[in-house]
C-alpha cells in the first residue's frame, strides 16, 4: 500500500526517479522512507499532501487516504502567529530550508509540539517542485526541558535569595557557579574571586589541625572559621566555612562512554563577624587584664635586674681596692677586711635580691596568627593613640599563614614597640602622627613594619638601642630593657628586629619572623 503511495507521488514528483540510485532497487528507497521512525509527507508547491509514511500516521492520527489530498494546514492548531507561517513559506518557497517547532493538532482535537523540518525539493533550474516535510513529536522533550530549566531557576532563585555566601568550584579552585551574596563579597573586598582566598585559610587551619605540616585535601569540612583581613584599619571579616563534594556526570562527547563524572566543592560561607566582634571585645579586656599584670611583673623584673646591675657595680668596684689593698698591705690589712666584709654583705643582698627577681612564666607554643595579634596590639593601645592623637595606617596582607610561636611572648614584643612608636610620636613639636603598621609574607618569614612619623633614631644608635639598660629617652623612669626583651623574643623565635629610618621621617622598625624556626 504504502508503496503504491509512492509511486502515486512518484508521478507528480519526477524528481523522485532520479533520486533512485543506479544500481539501488528502488525498492530500498521506499522502504528507508516508508519505514523511518519519523513523520515524513511529500507536497505539492500549495502544500497538498501526496504521500505520508506510516510514521506520519502513528504521529498525527491520519491515515494515508485520510492525508492523500488535503493541506499540510490541517496539522494547524491556528495557535501559531500567521508570520511564522509566511515566513516558512518566504524561505521554502525561495528554495531553502526551514526548521523549527509548531503547535500541531492531532487528528483527534489534541495538541502536540512538533519539531519540523520543511526541506524544497528543486529541478536542475532550482525551479521548486515539491517539498519534504519531517516532523516528529516532541511534547515530552519539550516538557522534561522546561522542568529542567524551571527547577534550574528555581534553584537559582533559592541560591540566590540565601543569606550565606555560595559557591562552586572546580578542583582548580576556579568558581564555576555562585550566588548573589557572593558578588556581594566580590565587590565589597574588590577582588575578582574571594572563593580561593577563603580555600586557601580554609586548607592552612585544616593543616594546623593536622599538626604535621601535611597538605589535606581541603574536601568535606564543617563549620570552619577563617579571618579575612582588609587594608584601611578595618575591622577583619570573619566566616564560618563548610565545604562538600558534589558530582556531576560529564556531558562532553569522550566521556560518553567512559562515563566520567566531574567533582566540585560547593562552599558555603556564612558571615560571622558581628558574633566574633563581640567575642573579641571579652577577649581583649580580658587580654588587657593580663597584659596589665604581665607589665607589673615585668617592671618588677626590670627594676630589680636594674637594680642588681647597679650594685654590681660598686661592688666590683670594691674587689679591686681590695685586691689593691691585698697587694700592697696584705690581705690582714683591716680596711681589707672592712671591704670584704662589706662585699660579703653586698653580694649576699644582692643574691636575695635576685631571687626576689620573679621568674619567666613558660608559655606553650602554638600556631600563631600575627594579623590577629597586631589587631589585638592595636586595640589595646587604643586610648593611648587616640589620646596622642595618632591615626593608624594598618596594611595586613589579606590572608597571612600561622607561625609557630609563643602568642603572649610576640604580643608583648609587639606592644613594647607600638609603646615606643607612641611615644617617639607624644612630644611637644611632632605636628603630624602616624603610625603604620603592615603584614605581609616573604621567602618563608613574616615581615611586619612598625612606622612612626616620630623623631626618628640617630644612626649611630641603630644598634645601641638593643643592648640591656641602653635608652635614648630623657628622664628618669626608662630602664632601657624594652627593645632588648623584645629582641631576645624575636630570637628566641628564631627571628630578629631592626631598626632603620622610615621612608618619608621618623622611625621603622622591622620584625622578620620564620613561618617554620628551626629547632
Ligand atoms: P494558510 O492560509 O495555509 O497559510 C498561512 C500563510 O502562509 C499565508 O498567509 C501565506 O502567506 C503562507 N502560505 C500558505 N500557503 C502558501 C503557499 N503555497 N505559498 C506561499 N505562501 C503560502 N503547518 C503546520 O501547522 N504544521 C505542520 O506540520 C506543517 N507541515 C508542513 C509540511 C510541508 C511539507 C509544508 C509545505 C507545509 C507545512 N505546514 C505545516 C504549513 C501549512 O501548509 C500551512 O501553511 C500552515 O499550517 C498554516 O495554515 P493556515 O490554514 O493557518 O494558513
């Protein structure tokens, strides 16, 4: 039948001769059309149906005699907006090509979405003579593709509208998809992508914890704490990261049967600032009360190391008269034995004396952030500055890594420094103060500059201003220790402290400290 059909097309469709290949049966020809999965029909130049295939039956609900004869418009649903139709017949008409989807009616009243290709078939002068229509039903492609776009846009919007930063990266750390809080952090710290800084303080804390300097994947943690730091005395930010791992099947053509599948991290970052500004103020009151008693005790150790060094003087001082005294009278000599007597008592004072001297509290040794530390320098100090009327410059490098070191030691040696800053800058005549601190990471040491707009140090004092009872500060009541404690700090963390001119005037004092001090 459907063969009869095509030699019936056949005769007003000359062309379709010559599409029988020599040495092809022409009956293969017609079985490829007649058999193929897809709903194909032959047309006159109107548009009147000459032959449908078996397909085009199952699809449309028409059956060849049905078909035979009529419009290819009672397939129109008449939804369509008339210049799509007078577009199709523009371009098929002039010989080309359409492709597109419609709203078809099926032979029962029911709609479907069609995928149509309307291809002309031309005679050797491109004169039209036909055309070839193929269509297939494609409803339920059309509606699982709006499902996934409508889930996808709804878990945007849902991503989106999430008060928490979200974003998913490749295993390269580039940001592949992220949400409206993130761009928001984007702008806020003006740089492109935030998500590697924050992964990297993530894997550094990760590796602190794993207490072995091992490298960790950085996959799969909870609730993870970071600091970021920004330039401009700004409050840090703080973030509470979790981070899992998501699949995804590989779409691209190789993977097709290896079926390869794709691994991201989707991180979460929900800001925690607000709660941890609150925690660090009963922190650093907290800190002040004991940095107030460490400074009693330390100037209790100072004036009585002060103390001893002064008697020591005398006191060697008498040892040589008598040993000068022995040489010329003998050691029977009564103002001899005077003088030993007295050094005797001397020395055994100044034995109490040093055992009165308080000792040095051990201090365990643990990852330290030194950006968190010259925060917490700078918010004890802050009634200091403020009523010297000092602005602060604070220039953090963002993300600093943890040294291993003492925290109450470094902070203390940090102090002592901003204390001298502040003081160089307190003085009748120092019209302009600044002070300006900057962080930053080099060659595996830590540099941190200490600048004030001061006085400035002479040069020939460079060095001086670190040997133990040496100050450049008139007036009593400056022991000279400070400088000296804060380098011994330094050296006990394998680091060390110099002092040179700052750039413009004043003072700059650098501190370098190793990441890793060698045992
Ligand atoms: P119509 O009056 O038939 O046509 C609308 C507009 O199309 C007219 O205003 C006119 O500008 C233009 N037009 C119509 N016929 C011609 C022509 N012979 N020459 C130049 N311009 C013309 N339509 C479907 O809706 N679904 C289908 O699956 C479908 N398959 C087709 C397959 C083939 C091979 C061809 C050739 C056409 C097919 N059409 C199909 C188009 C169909 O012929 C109708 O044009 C369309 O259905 C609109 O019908 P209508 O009755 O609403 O308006």
């Amino acid at each position: 039948m459907a063969n009869e059909q095509l030699k019936t097309a056949a005769a007003s469709a000359p062309w379709m001769a010559d599409a029988l290949a020599p040495g092809l049966p022409p009956q293969v020809f017609q079985h490829t059309v007649s058999q193929a999965d897809m709903a194909i029909s032959i047309t006159d130049v109107h548009g009147n149906i000459l032959y449908v295939n078996p397909a085009f039956t199952r699809v449309t609900g028409y059956t060849t005699d049905e078909a035979i004869g009529k419009n290819q418009s009672i397939l129109s649903n008449k939804t369509m907006p008339p210049a799509l139709y007078q577009s199709l017949w523009q371009k098929i008409s002039q010989g080309e090509v359409w492709t597109g989807r419609l709203i078809n009616r099926h032979k029962d009243g029911s709609q479907y979405l069609a995928e149509l290709s309307i291809s002309p078939i031309v005679d050797a002068h491109g004169k039209v003579l036909n055309y070839l229509g193929m269509h297939r039903d494609i409803t339920e492609v059309h509606r699982l593709e709006y499902q996934v776009r409508n889930q996808k846009a709804l878990i945007e919007s849902v991503v989106d509208a999430a008060p928490v930063v979200i974003a998913l990266l490749d295993v390269d750390d580039r940001v592949v998809l992220d949400n409206h809080e993130y761009k928001k952090l984007q702008a806020d710290l003006g740089m492109a992508e935030p998500a590697p800084m924050l992964m990297s303080a993530i894997r550094a804390s990760l590796e602190l914890e794993s207490g072995k300097g091992r490298r960790t994947s950085g996959y799969l943690f909870l609730d993870r704490e970071v600091r970021i730091d920004r330039p401009g005395g700004n409050t840090p930010r703080w973030f509470s990261c979790s981070g899992s791992r998501v699949r995804e099947d590989d779409s691209t053509a190789d993977a097709f049967l290896a079926g390869r599948r794709r691994d991201y991290l989707l991180l979460v970052a929900k800001e925690i600032t607000s709660l941890r500004a609150q925690q660090e103020k009963v922190r650093v009151a907290a800190l002040q009360a004991v940095m107030a008693d460490e400074d009693r005790v330390l100037a209790l150790r100072e004036s009585l190391a002060a103390a001893t060094f002064r008697i020591e003087g005398p006191l060697n001082m008498m040892a040589s008269v008598v040993a000068m005294l022995a040489r010329r009278k003998g050691e029977t000599d009564p103002m001899s034995v005077a003088l030993v007597e007295a050094i005797a008592a001397g020395q055994q004072a100044l034995e109490e004396l040093r055992s009165m001297i308080p000792g040095e509290t051990r201090e365990a040794i643990g990852p330290v952030n030194l950006n968190e530390l010259l925060r917490d320098v700078l918010d004890l100090s802050t009634s200091h500055l403020l009523a010297a009327g000092i602005t602060v410059s604070w220039k953090p490098q963002a993300m600093l890594p943890a040294l291993q070191g003492a925290p109450n030691k470094l902070r203390s040696l940090f102090k002592a420094l901003i204390d001298n800053a502040i003081e160089a800058m307190n003085v009748r005549g120092c019209r302009e103060r600044e002070l300006t601190l900057a962080s930053k990471e080099r060659r595996g040491e830590i540099e941190v500059l200490i600048e004030d707009s001061g006085p400035g140090i002479d040069n020939s004092q460079h060095l001086k201003v670190f040997e133990p009872f040496h100050t450049t500060k008139r007036g009593g009541g400056h022991l000279g220790t400070g400088l000296s404690s804060a380098q011994q700090v330094a050296a006990d963390h394998g680091g060390y402290i110099e002092i040179g001119p700052a750039a413009v005037r004043g003072c700059r004092v650098r501190v370098l400290l190793p990441l890793h001090p060698r045992p």
